[in-house]
C-alpha cells in the first residue's frame, strides 16, 4: 500500500507581520503548528527562510525537509510550555559534559581528544567563567558548583526561540560546551560538529566504514547545522 501524503494546496508562500513578530502566509492566510497555536517567530530573516521551505515543496509536501518549521512548531507548542524544564534538563549536561570524559588508551586516540577538545575547555573557563575538570574513563566525576552555575546561567537566559535549536546543539553532540560554542560562533558549524564526533571517528578509522551508521551520522550532522542556522537567522539584522 501506497503511504498517503498530504499535497501542497497553495499556490506560494510569503511573510506577515504580527504584533509580536512574524507569520508565515499561504495564499495570504497564517499557518499554524500542529497544536493550533499561530506559527510566529521573531525575526523576519527566520520567518523567512521559514516561508522559503514551503515555497520548496513539490506536489507531495515532505516535512523532512522542512527542518525549520519543525524547530519553529518545536519551541512554540512544546519549549513556551515548559521553558523552566527544558533549560534545566539543558543545564545539567554541563554536570557530565561529552569533553571531560576522555579515553585511557590507546595513545593516539588520547592525543587527539586533547588536541580538539582541550581549547573548547579552555575558551569556557577564559569567556564562560565555567572551568571543567577532565578524567579517563567513563565513572562520574562532579564539576566545580560555581561553573556548573555560571553554565546554568546562561542556559536560563535562553527564550523559547533559543532554546528549541539549542536542544539540538546540546543533545546531539553531548556537550553543552559544544552547544554553547556553536552559539557564539566559536568555531565553524561543521568543524564543531567533528569535534564531538571524535570517538565515533576513531572507531570507523579502526574498524571500517559501516553504512547505516554513516547514514545516521549524516542525518544528525545535518539536524545539527539546522539548528545553528536557526539560531543565527533568529539573531540576524
């Protein structure tokens, strides 16, 4: 049996203004999320970039390439409702970050964790005021209170709107340095990105290419420059 799709039903895709920001219009009528709420966001730049992947769908309308307006449904219908919650579970990754827990051996693969992670380390203790311990192995090392605060706030002082890319910059790396970093434009996505890939890198280099799981990696790569183009349309103009 044939998967049902739904079709595009409209013609072409623009931007409104609201009172407090700006739709996405098809045919001239607002669009909403899937829980009814109208999909306004923010910045002009965002909406749209927003409207453009409308713009882009063929007869068959394919979400999964619509990874904006998933972020935007995202941080109206389910981050506004529960801000406080989602910056906490977001905080506490700077308690077990991904760049603190380093491998005992062998020497090459130590190396060059060091070598990528150690001055993301570095620039959070310099500008984010939050020094991290490092440890080998895997077991539980706590983080000095005040970075894990100073860590915090800044995850607390994130809206809606931030905090929906931010999710996906924290949890598919691991790391909310790494999240944190790709916020401020620290390094280029894609070379963050392979920064918390280290591990995963190491281990295709030893054991050989696996297609599913570079598959998997492909998707969450791209799910990872979404975000960070997101965010930074959110804060453009």
């Amino acid at each position: 049996m044939t998967e049902w799709k739904q079709k595009r039903f409209w013609t072409s895709a623009s931007v409104g203004e609201e009172a407090d920001g700006y739709c996405i219009l098809l045919d001239g009528r607002a669009i909403k999320t899937p829980s009814k709420a109208p999909l306004v966001v923010p910045a002009a730049a965002l909406a749209g970039a927003i409207a453009a992947e409308w713009d882009a769908q063929a007869e068959a309308i394919d979400p999964n390439s619509m990874p904006l307006t998933r972020i935007a449904n995202t941080a109206i219908d389910k981050v506004k409702v529960q801000q406080a919650e989602v910056a906490e579970i977001l905080a506490a990754y700077g308690e077990s970050d991904l760049l603190c827990y380093r491998a005992e051996r062998p020497a090459e693969l130590v190396a060059r964790q060091a070598e990528a992670w150690d001055p993301l380390l570095v620039w959070a203790k310099e500008m984010l005021d939050a020094p991290l311990d490092v440890a080998a192995g895997v077991m539980y090392i706590p983080q000095p209170t005040a970075s894990v605060a100073a860590l915090s706030r800044r995850v607390e002082a994130l809206d809606a709107f931030d905090l929906a890319p931010f999710h996906d910059l924290v949890a598919l790396t691991g790391s909310l340095v790494i999240g944190l970093a790709a916020l401020q434009g620290v390094r280029p996505v894609q070379d963050l990105w392979a920064l918390s890939r280290i591990d995963e890198t190491w281990q295709a280099e030893q054991w050989g290419h696996d297609d599913d799981a570079a598959a998997t990696a492909a998707i969450k790569a791209a799910s990872f420059a979404d975000a960070a183009r997101f965010y930074a349309l959110r804060h453009a103009g």
